[in-house]
C-alpha cells in the first residue's frame, strides 16, 4: 500500500495560506483585509487560515461550520444566496505533523495535488474561513495525488510542475489562472515549511487570522495536516468571471517539461484523466 493510499482524508485538518503569491490578494479585492497584519517580509505571505477541523475536543472557541467536511472532487455546491464565487488553483500538500510536548516541531512531505481553495467574494468577512467553508463540497483535492519524498529545494520534483487553471462552459475551455511554476510562490519549500510551524504554534486570533494552536489542539494533535499553499494570480478572464451552475472548474498541477496547455486542455475536454504525473482537478458546478 502507497503512502497516499492510507490516508484517511476526513480525519485530516485542511488549511491553506493566504498571500503567498504576488498579486492574488490583490485580484480578489482581499489585500485590504491585511493592511495591519505585520510581516517580516515585504513578500512573505500573511496567514495561514482553516478550513476543516475534525470532530475533536468541541469548545464554544472552535467554529462548528469548521466541522463540516468540505472537500470534494468531483463537484462544487455553489453556495446559496451568493452571485461572486471565484475558483482558486492551488497546490495541495498533506504533511506528517511531528510533535514534541504539545508543540509542532516539523512537517514532512507525503503528498501533492491539484487544489481549489474555492472562495465567496464579499466584504465584511471577519475571518478568512467564513469565505472558505461554507458546507459540503465548497472546496476540492485531486483524487490524483503525487506522492512528495521530498520538500527541499534541491532535491523536490516541485520544482518542475506548473500550476494552471481553465473554466469549461459549454464547448468552451478559457484559461482562469495563470500558468505558474510552484518554485514561484512567495514561500516555497524548507523557507516556507518553516513559517508554516512557527504560524501553526504561535499565530493570534487577530484581525482574519485564528488561533491555530487552539484548533490543532482541540483535534488532538493530528498525525497529519493538509495545506493548500496559495492560490496563484487570474488571468484578465478569471478575475472578471465568475462561476455559474453547470461550468465545470478545472485546476491542473503537471510537469512542464512534458506537457503544454494544448495538451491539458484536449485531455479535459476528453475526459482522460489517467496521466501518471498530472494532477488534474475537475470540479462541475451545481445549485445547492
């Protein structure tokens, strides 16, 4: 049995980091939620927020929407009464988490896909999860995963997989999300692995970010962790469409040195899926 095959993904916290790519906060009309947020970095990103939390220790601090298990990857349930729902290409990653006296001490690689950390579009949100989460089947993961032996950046296949995203309507396939090495996220690899710990330890409830601490220990200091690592820049299409029931939202994380978009996209558009090292994420959307 593979690593990824003993993964029992209901059991698993599910966070993803917000303003890890350049210009993305910007696109989604988000970065003013974080103008008081102090960074080290000019670039570094801004927070790590969650989106599901398994069923653990229930306190009155843990948000019970949290509890409901978002991830599907077949469909999007577009959530009632909302008309701005934007998809959000990603690579996903599920780690070891490594503790020592109630403290996470290392995050090992296992896994990697393609994720859409789909998200609500409003203003006036108190915290990032509540745009995130907002019932069954309002994100997605790629059944495909690939698994990840390594996480440096040295040694780490990531550095030849591109992220990009197209929106499918009808007949019609547009490019969402730009074509993006992950070695251009902001944070990437040991760099990023390392402000990941120190967020999920020490990070405030403050402003739109939580306290993850509380919520890490409130699910009893889970053996593993999944992060979608940030959402990547919109093309001029996907930041001004938005998803309407019947698109079908497609996320894909391949190896550039094989493939271009010409191929994604007749694989998408014929439904073959089965490329070995392709990570393809396809998502129809329906009315709740």
């Amino acid at each position: 049995m593979s690593r990824t095959e003993e993964l029992n993904f209901e059991q698993i916290p599910c966070f993803g980091v917000a303003g890890n790519f350049t210009g993305h906060l910007e696109q989604a009309g988000e970065a003013v939620d974080f103008a008081k947020t102090v960074v080290k970095e000019a670039n570094a990103p801004k927070a790590i927020f969650p989106t599901y939390l398994p069923m653990g220790n229930i306190s009155e601090l843990t948000p019970e929407f949290l509890h409901v298990y978002p991830v599907d990857c077949k469909k999007i349930i577009y959530p009632e009464g909302e008309q701005k729902v934007q998809l959000e290409p990603e690579c996903g990653i599920y780690f070891d988490a490594i503790w020592e006296d109630s403290k996470l001490v290392d995050l090992v690689p296992i896994c990697f896909g393609a994720s859409n950390d789909c998200s609500i579009r409003k203003e006036g949100a108190k915290k990032i999860s509540i745009k995130k989460n907002w019932g069954k089947s309002s994100k997605g993961v790629s059944s495909k995963l690939i698994e990840l032996n390594s996480f440096s950046k040295e040694k780490s296949i990531l550095n030849n997989y591109n992220i990009v995203s197209f929106l499918q309507r009808g007949n019609e396939i547009y490019q969402y999300g730009e074509d993006s090495p992950v070695s251009q996220y902001s944070y990437v690899f040991e760099k990023l692995t390392d402000w990941m710990i120190d967020k999920f330890n020490n990070q405030k409830d403050e402003g739109p970010a939580e306290n993850l601490s509380l919520y890490l220990q409130e699910c009893n200091y889970p053996e593993k962790i999944f992060v979608s690592i940030g959402a990547t820049r919109y093309t001029e299409y996907g930041q001004t469409n938005f998803l309407q029931p019947d698109d079908f939202s497609c996320v894909v994380v391949y190896p550039r040195d094989k493939y271009c978009q010409d191929n994604l996209k007749k694989m998408i558009l014929e439904q073959n899926y089965c490329a070995p090292d392709i990570s393809f994420l396809v998502q129809k959307v329906l009315m709740g």
